[in-house]
C-alpha cells in the first residue's frame, strides 16, 4: 500500500528553472512536454516494469496452484490436440471448437511428450506464455490510448488530466485481477481472443491517429484479425466490425485508407478461407462456425446440450444423434462414428445436426434480458474498481469529460457489439476482459478533474490497485490451500482405480452420474460408448434388480465392457446449478467393485 501511494505522489521538482519551489496540484499535471515529457516517461517505465513482474508473478503462482483443475471444454481441446499428433485428419475438422489452440496444445505436447498424469499440468504450462502474449497486447493497446489521448487533448481545457503513470497502475491493476482471477488457469484460447481484440483496438488507435498509420499497419491489422478468427468463432463476425471502424476515417485520407482497408480485409479473407473451406466442406453448407447457431439454440430455447432427440416440437430434426437405448432409466449409446473419451462433447455440431428451433422473439428478448442484468452485475466487479471509477468521476469536469469521451466511439461501439453477442448466445465471465479494458480505458482517459477533487484521486487510485492487487494474491493463496472447486484429483482416483482393476487404455466403458465430467476416461485413455445421465441416476439405483440387470444389457450391447458408477466420489458437474446427492441415492448391489482410492464403483460386463 505505502508502496503504490508513494509511485502516485512523485512530483516534478522544479529547482533548475528557478521558479517556485512548490506548485499547486492542476498546474503541475498540466501537459507541458517541454517540462515533463523526460521525467514522465521513465516514471511510467518503471511502474510498467514492476507491474509486469506482479503480473508474471501472481499468474505463475496461479498456473502452478491450478495445474491439474480441469474441464469439459479443456478435455475436448486436450483431444483435438490428441487427434493431430496422431495424424488422424478425419477427427480434425470440428466446426465448435476453435482451430489455432489444438495445434498449440499438439505442439506443445509433441515435444514434451508428457505421461497421462502430467498432461494437464503441462496444458496448463502453455497458459505462460500465451499470458505473456497478452500482456504485450494489453500494452500496445494502453500505450496507444494513452498516445491517442495525447493526440486529441483539448486546447481550451482547464482541467487537470489523470496523469500516464497512474492510468498505467490502473490499467494493469484491471488487466491482472481480470486475466489472473478469470482466463490464466483454461486450457482454452480465451487469452488468444483477449490478444487479437486488445491488438486490434491498439492498431484501430494508430490509424485513427493518422500519423504512423503505414500500409504495414493496415497489413499486421488483417494478420491479427485472421488469427482472432483462427483463435475463436466470435472474431469472425467481429472482423468486419474492426473493418467497419477503420473506415471510420475523416474523408480527406479516404481513397489512401480505403486501398489500405481493402488490404486487410484481403489479409484477413485469405487467412480465415482455409478454415471456412474446411468446416464448409466437413458440413455441406457454408460456414465459418455452428458454435454461435447452438450457443443461440441451447441457451435462448433451453435445450439440452447433448443427448438431443428433436424435443420439444418445432426444435428440428436431428440427422445423426445418440441412440436411445432403454427408456426407465434413459439409457444412450453413441458408439461411433467419433472416437473419443467423451463424443458427445467432442463434436456437438455432429450430435445435434438438423437443430433449429423456429425463430421466437419472446423468448430471445427474454434471454436478452436477462443476460443484460447479468452482464450489468458483472460490470460491477470488483466492487474497489467500480467504486474508485464513480469516485474518480464525481470529481471530474463532467462536460468535458463527456465530450472527450465522444472522441473514442469506435471502440464504446466495438465492446457494445461483442456485449450484445455474447447476451443473445452465452454470457460468461471468461468473455469479457478485452472489451471490458476497452470501456473502462475510454472513460479514464477522458477524464478531466476538477481543481479540488484532483488533489484527492492520488490515494484513490493507489487504493484501487492495492486492493485489486491483494485481492488476486489472496485468491491465489486460498484455491491453493483449500483447493480448487474443478481439481481434478478425483479424475485421477478413479483413472487409478481402474488401471489397477485391469481396465487398458483404449477399452469402450458405460457411465453413469458423470454426464459431461468424466474426465477420468480420458486420464486412463477410455472411451465412453453409453451412459445414464445425472437427472436419471437415482432412478437407476431406485429400480429392482431386473431392471438393472436390463441395463448392464443394454450397455453390453453399446459395446461397453465396464460400467462405472459416480456414487458421489468428489465429481464436480457441470451439467446442473444445484448437483444431486448422488451418495444419498447410490445403492451398489452384487457385482459391483469399489474402485481402490475412490468412493466410486465399476461393475465388469465380461
């Protein structure tokens, strides 16, 4: 604390100008490059250096806390890395998951080779530099704004501004408790997206700015959002918005911007059409992506994310869905054509082809607003930002903050469309920073303090980033005392478990209670070919012996030759808010084996 409030008290001294030895606080800050450029450059220079080494800090210590935390979406992206090293180019395709990040997953794990227990924690080891990456590309886009800032400064303006050094403490104060609380410990691209959309915006600034503004520029503009594409679907669409908000260009420079525009969208075009190619290809119509079409199905309609059957009515008609194979208890087989730990989730385009529920606007509005709520609650976060931003412009000059504001629409607007995406699809937390950095950037930017308040926003700065500071580092230090709520130790029990029952890797196995969090299946290198579902658990158990003896049947049938049973071994699921008390209902009879190291049970077919 006494650390940050001393970085945000440095002052300029005077003594070789002669002039008073004490300066009132506006006129001190007032930009006058002849007198502070020099000192306020090596200042900021030295609060970016101790700021990036906090950032490496606290997400390694985070990296390292988390290394064996786990998911459904980092398993799938683990086994399109898989599916690459192995050469098997028909699994490669996949139009839901992203395409950049397996190939990195494969490249790192091609050269490590790592054991099955040590896959996730060096999955979770390629988040390093992926962060690091983002960090360059949070700095390229503070620094251009704070350039842009600079450029368009008002002459008549009286007020005093927040000075670069403490715009950098907030900004990376922001940028850490974001990345390290949210994106640093996903085996996912999320930290690539924040890259190109940070990149983007910083180069969008340069062109905007005119001076610098080369075709070289335009050329690396194209590239980032090719590779935004390559990294996630959503910078697809938010290409031709970047694009859009290049054009936006005063007309005196247009027929020079406009070749310019027209060579990054030609970059871009021929780094995204391999990719639409194939996935076009792979489903018989043009397309650049179904992950938005579904998330636009699933969450607005509340469909189910897998073991779709065409309900309700109107939904569409599926082409190659699971297989039901009994009814009391549900019971569906999806044993082939994918080969995975889980297919269902491997590939949901696959299983849920031919959906398409008719257009409701009820129901979407409905959505829309709901998600708007919640995009407003998690705006609000962390309360010490929102507070030390509603402080800072209370006591700023309204009015000419405000105008300055209007200066920076393009990128109000681009956060404002990726916002409106994400609230008419799925709205998640791990979404948000880029564009959050965006809105949070234009605002202090433009701020101007009023004479008295400008005094006080020193220690309400330095506050603001201590806290958000300790905040990070006391999360990190309780997930890495009282662990993580997706650890996957329990994966690793119950992959043990069956290792030492004799179950080898590339066995078919039936599962029930795990719905999309068997992780473990994966761990000891099996492939789940059947399933009863968390919601239709407890009827299993429930049921008299025929009817289960019923079931085992109908697993042998998929193919399976283990079931195993989640009886409520520490699984964390994510298929329901509230999970069932699965212990409370497990009723394991004759023929089922404890797994050794695990509250779990297997019951062998043959």
């Amino acid at each position: 604390m006494v650390f940050l409030l001393r970085l945000s008290e440095m002052k300029i001294s005077l003594a070789q100008t002669g002039a008073a030895e004490r300066l009132d606080f506006p006129r001190q800050f007032q930009e006058r490059p002849e007198v502070t450029a020099s000192l306020s450059k090596d200042r900021c220079a030295k609060i970016r250096w101790i700021f990036r080494c906090l950032a490496v800090g606290l997400a390694t210590a985070q990296i390292i806390a988390g290394r064996n935390t786990f998911g459904p979406d980092p398993r799938s992206y683990m086994e399109l890395a898989g599916a690459i090293l192995r050469h098997d180019w028909a699994m490669v395709p996949n139009a839901y998951w992203s395409a950049l990040y397996p190939w990195l997953l494969a490249a790192v794990l091609g050269i490590v080779k790592p054991s099955l227990r040590w896959e996730f924690p060096v999955a979770h080891a390629l988040s390093l530099p992926m962060y690091l990456a983002c960090m360059a590309g949070f700095e390229f886009f503070w620094s251009c704004l704070l350039r842009f800032r600079r450029a368009t400064a008002q002459a008549s303006a009286t007020s005093a501004r927040i000075p670069d050094a403490q715009l950098w403490m907030l900004g990376y104060s922001f940028f850490i408790w974001s990345t390290v609380g949210d994106l640093v410990l996903l085996i996912n691209p999320d930290l690539l997206v924040a890259t190109a959309a940070l990149l983007a915006s910083g180069m969008l600034l340069r062109m905007r700015m005119g001076r610098g503004a080369t075709r070289s520029l335009y050329l690396w503009f194209g590239l980032c959002l090719g590779l935004g594409y390559l990294a996630k679907a959503i910078l697809f669409p938010m290409a031709f918005v970047f694009l859009a908000a290049a054009a936006a260009i005063p007309k005196s420079a247009l027929r020079q911007s406009s070749r310019n525009i027209a060579l990054a969208g030609l970059i871009f075009a021929v780094m995204a059409a391999p990719e639409v190619a194939l996935l076009s290809h792979a489903k018989g119509h043009l397309t650049f992506s179904e992950t938005g079409k579904l998330n636009f199905a699933w969450f607005n309609y509340k469909l189910p994310y897998h073991n779709w059957h065409g309900e309700p009515a109107g939904a569409g008609k599926p082409v190659h869905p699971t297989r039901k194979l009994f009814g009391h208890p549900a019971v569906y087989e999806f044993n082939g054509p994918i080969r995975a730990s889980y297919p269902p989730w491997y590939d949901p385009t696959y299983w849920n082809e031919g959906l398409s529920p008719a257009f409701n606007i009820k129901a979407v509005a409905n959505h829309l607003v709901h998600n708007l709520f919640e995009l407003g609650g998690m705006m609000l976060h962390p309360t010490a930002w929102v507070i030390g931003i509603v402080l800072i412009f209370l006591g700023s000059d309204v009015r000419q903050t405000l105008k300055t504001v209007a200066a920076y629409p393009h990128l109000i607007a681009l956060a404002l469309i990726a916002f409106t995406a994400f609230c008419l699809t799925s709205l998640q937390g791990r979404f948000l920073p880029p564009w959050e950095l965006l809105i949070w950037g234009t605002i202090l930017t433009a701020v101007y303090l009023r004479p008295l308040a400008a005094p006080l926003y020193r220690a309400v700065i330095a506050l603001v980033c201590f806290t958000m500071l300790f905040a990070v580092a006391y999360l990190i230090r309780g997930e890495s005392i009282h662990g993580f709520h997706n650890d996957a130790s329990a994966e690793y029990a119950i992959a043990d478990g069956l290792q030492k029952m004799g179950v080898h890797q590339g066995e078919k196995v039936a599962a029930v209670g795990f719905d999309m969090d068997a992780h473990w299946a994966y761990l000891a290198g099996l492939n789940i070919v059947a399933e009863i579902g968390t919601d239709e658990t407890c009827l299993f158990w429930s049921e008299p012996r025929e009817i289960q003896d019923q079931v085992m049947k109908k697993f042998a049938q998929a193919g399976a030759t283990v079931v195993v049973a989640n009886t409520g071994g520490g699984i964390r699921t994510t298929s329901r808010a509230v999970p069932l008390d699965l212990a409370g209902c497990a009723r394991p009879g004759a023929g089922w084996r404890k797994l050794e190291g695990s509250p779990d049970y297997a019951f062998f077919l043959k």
